[in-house]
C-alpha cells in the first residue's frame, strides 16, 4: 500500500516548502504540529501537507509561482522536482510513523493557496515572537 505518490510539479501545482520552525513561530507555539484549523484560515483553506519526518510543510501553490517567488524564508519547487504527494484519506498525524499527511486537506481539484497568503505567512513566521517583559 503506496503512502506517497511522486508528482511532477510545475503543471497541475508547484509548492512552497516551509520549515516547521517557520510554520511554529507563524503559529505563536513551539509544539508541533500546528493547528489545522488556523493553518487552513491563515492560508484560505489551501492545500497544505505536513512531513514531520523533515519538519517542513508543503503549501500548494499554482503553477508559475516559482519564476516570481521572491523570499529566501520559503523555498518555492516548482518544474523540475517531484513532491511526495500522501493519499487523501491521510489526514492527521500518525505518531508511529511519522509519515506525511495532509495538514489541511485538498478540497477540489485546482483549489490551491494563494502565492501572496503563503509569502505573508512565510514572513510572519520569520523572527520568533517577543515576549511582553513587563
């Protein structure tokens, strides 16, 4: 039973690659994973898969983000890679094996984040959040 399917990036999505300390300071905490809901909220209910393996998330994005992507925070793939894919019925972590799920699932074929909601999200996670020291 395959856990993971490789998809060509560049044609149907491609994906930003954000690390889980990104997405955690993004979220206010340290403890992983991050809430599924307010992921889905911050990034519009975009498709948004976790690796907690390598601690990074993937957020779906269309097809041409990669030539215009413009911050070091976040990685953009786009044509060229293949991006591990988890089955759709994968949907919350599984703590024995650690396998890719889906944070926030795919609703719809062709429904995607938004490039400038994942830019926004990758730079609010970008410097820990100060604490009130009074």
């Amino acid at each position: 039973m395959a856990k993971l399917a490789l998809i060509p990036l560049g044609w149907s999505f491609e994906a930003v690659r954000i690390s889980q300390a990104v997405v955690q300071r993004a979220f206010g905490s340290g403890a992983p994973p991050v809430a599924p809901a307010w992921l889905a909220h911050r990034l519009n209910g975009g498709p948004v898969i976790h690796d907690p393996g390598f601690r990074r998330y993937y957020a779906l994005v269309p097809p041409g983000t990669a030539k215009t992507w413009c911050t070091p925070i976040a990685e953009c793939l786009g044509e060229g890679t293949y991006l591990g894919v988890p089955r759709v019925d994968r949907i919350e972590l599984d703590e024995h094996t650690r396998a890719s799920y889906w944070a926030v699932p795919m609703t719809r074929p062709g429904r995607l984040c938004a490039a400038a909601d994942v830019l926004a999200f990758a730079v609010a996670g970008r410097y820990p959040v100060e604490e009130d020291e009074s």
